[in-house]
C-alpha cells in the first residue's frame, strides 16, 4: 500500500537527509487512505458488516472564498471505490491471493466510472455494507495454535481522476501489484500521487469480540471541545454531520494558528495536541500476555508537521499512559486546512475524529 511505502522511504532516507527534504508521513499532500473501520472488528457469522473509510488528497480551502496561496489544488475531485463482493478465506489468508477472482468479474480494461456505477461490481461511496457468509469459520482451513477463524477482504480505492479501470492480471510487475488503476478523462493512468488501492479485513470468531475505540475529545492548544462539536467537519460520517439538534446547520469548532514564517519548519511555533480515550476503549485481549490491548493514535494533518506522529495511549503492561501529547509545528501556508487523530487497538479496531484547523 502507498502509505507503507512512504512509511519505509522516509525511515530510510531520514539517517541521510533533512527534515525539510522530505515531506513527513503525517503530511497529506496527495491521495492517501489513513482507515478503514468496521462496525465489528471482531464479527460472527452471519452479521452485517459496515465499513467506512477515511481517505483524503491535501486539498487546502482558500479563506474567505479567495485563491490559495502557493498553489492550492483547488476544489477535491477525490472519489471512492469498493468493490462489491468481499474475498473470504484466501488460499493462505493472502490479500493478493483474492486478486484472480477479480477476473471473473472484470475484463481487462473495463472501466468503473462514477457516473455509471454497477452495483453488483463496485460502489462509489465511502462505506460498504455486507452480511458475513454462515460458514466463513467453518470452511477456513484450522491453523495450529490458534482457536478456529475466518475472515473477508473488502478492496477499496481512492482515486481523484476521472475513473479507475481493471488492468487485468497479465500486466503487473508482481503477484502483489494492484490490478487497478486511476485514469484521467483523456485517458491518461495517473501516478501513486492520484491513487490508492488498499483492502480491509474483518475477522470473524465464535466467541471472541472486539469494539472500535472510542474518542471523547480532541485536545488542541489548551482547546478541548467534545467529539459532538467537531463531528461536523467537512468529511465527517453520518447522515445528520453538519447538521445542528433543530435541523438547521451546525457551526463546526475550529481550531485557529497562526501561519509560520520561518525558514526551517523545525523552528515553527508548537502546538500541543492530545486525544481523550476512556479506558474502556483497551478491553482484554485473550492472545495477549497481559490480557489486554495496546491503544496508540497518528496523527495527520494537510501541512505542518507533528514531532510525534504516533504516541501510545494504553500499554499492555501499564494501562493508561500519562504524558500522550504531540506536538504540532504549524503550516506555513495559511488556508482551511485538515487535522486527523486516528486511533487504533491491535486488534483491528479504530476511530477517528477530523477537525478543521484555520491558518492566517
């Protein structure tokens, strides 16, 4: 996946280069995938399935309806694809291993446009619903030393040309190679900065469950308003985001900075941003040591950068940490940007919460 080759550029390059060579993982400046949660992490058979994804591609909104300064990307053309049939128990629980049953839906070089979507092929939407097969435990094969399982893998992409097309099986340089691609009108595929394609797995198991993290509140600059008052952040899920208890428009909370001038983002102004998660959200996890669950949080955002992308929230050993703050060295280029705190249970649960974060 894109983002796991930026995580491994950058932590190759860093012994050698500057920070202000290269962009940080935290950055979004061009199309990334940073979530996917489902309802259940941890299902049985038998039960719906809902995915939501969390894509974004850097766009940065003018102030004030004027232009962007520094070359803004302007308006999002950012869409999402799923593909509509989830891919249950892979020969060796495999991702790619999914990749030829695309074949018997797809012809090399159909295209998948928005405006035309099929949906018993694939959905132009943020979520995905499904019901789990009865026997996605039952007909996975039994792994030793493990309690009986079964999972799906839903694929989805994010692309923001003007549609994606199956590339087929024949043309990839490896087994891995997604067998998709982003195109622009005209025809023209467009580079890894215009497209991600990525999978999400649910695990399905008998007796075991697992619930998504839960975010109370965002803590930005001494600013900690409840998860409600930000819920209404372009972007948010929900059919009622945006809108206020009456039914009328909801003011969404923003966060205010000032633009850095400095010449080295390592001498920005600071910020310190935390995230509240109650300690119900670390429940026991019976294949850990310690019988619970490891809680930590990355944070994104469209410019600055943050010293600390990922910090632990709950350990194995010690419960709740103290001290969880990161601090945020603000954007230079002044704009309504966006601001992401995502948190994550290794287990496959997540949450997440977006903020709008004001640069003049």
């Amino acid at each position: 996946m894109k983002s796991r080759w930026i995580a491994l550029c950058v932590a190759l390059c860093s012994s050698g280069c500057s920070e202000d060579d290269f962009e940080p993982v935290s950055k979004i400046s061009s199309v990334r995938i940073l979530a996917a949660q489902a309802n259940k992490p941890y299902a049985q058979p038998e039960d719906d399935i809902r995915l939501r994804l969390l894509a974004d591609d850097g766009t940065i909104e003018a102030l004030d309806g004027g232009e962007v300064e520094g070359g803004g990307k302007g308006a999002s053309s950012l869409k999402y694809y799923w593909l509509k049939a989830p891919c249950k128990n892979p020969l060796g629980d495999l991702y790619y291993a999914c990749y030829p049953g695309f074949a018997a839906t797809f012809q090399p070089g159909e295209e998948l446009h928005p405006a035309r979507s099929n949906p018993d092929k694939f959905l132009v939407d943020s979520d995905l619903e499904f019901r789990l097969p009865a026997d996605i435990i039952t007909s996975h094969p039994p792994v030793e030393g493990s309690v009986p399982f079964g999972s799906v893998f839903a694929f989805a992409m994010a692309c923001d040309g003007d549609h994606v097309r199956y590339l087929g099986l024949r043309t990839r340089p490896s087994p891995q190679s997604p067998p998709f691609g982003c195109f622009a009108s005209d025809g023209t595929q467009l580079g890894s900065e215009h497209f991600v394609f990525a999978f999400a797995r649910v695990y399905a198991f008998q007796e075991r469950v697992n619930q998504n993290p839960i975010i109370e509140r965002l803590t930005f600059k001494g600013q900690a308003p409840d998860r409600a008052d930000l819920d209404c952040a372009a972007g948010s899920a929900g059919a009622d985001a945006g809108a206020a208890p009456d039914g009328s428009a909801a003011e969404c909370r923003t966060f205010s900075v000032v633009r850095c001038t400095e010449e080295s983002s390592d001498d920005c102004p600071k910020v310190d941003v935390d995230v509240s998660v109650p300690p119900e959200s670390q429940e026991s996890d019976p294949s850990s040591e310690r019988g619970r669950e490891q809680v930590w949080v990355n944070y994104y955002a469209t410019g600055g950068k943050f010293e600390q992308e990922a910090r632990l929230l709950y350990d194995v050993n010690e419960g709740r940490l103290g001290d969880t703050e990161a601090e945020f060295l603000t954007p230079r280029q002044p704009g309504k940007h966006k601001l992401w705190a995502v948190v994550h249970d290794n287990r496959g649960g997540v949450e997440w919460v977006e903020a709008t974060l004001i640069v003049e």
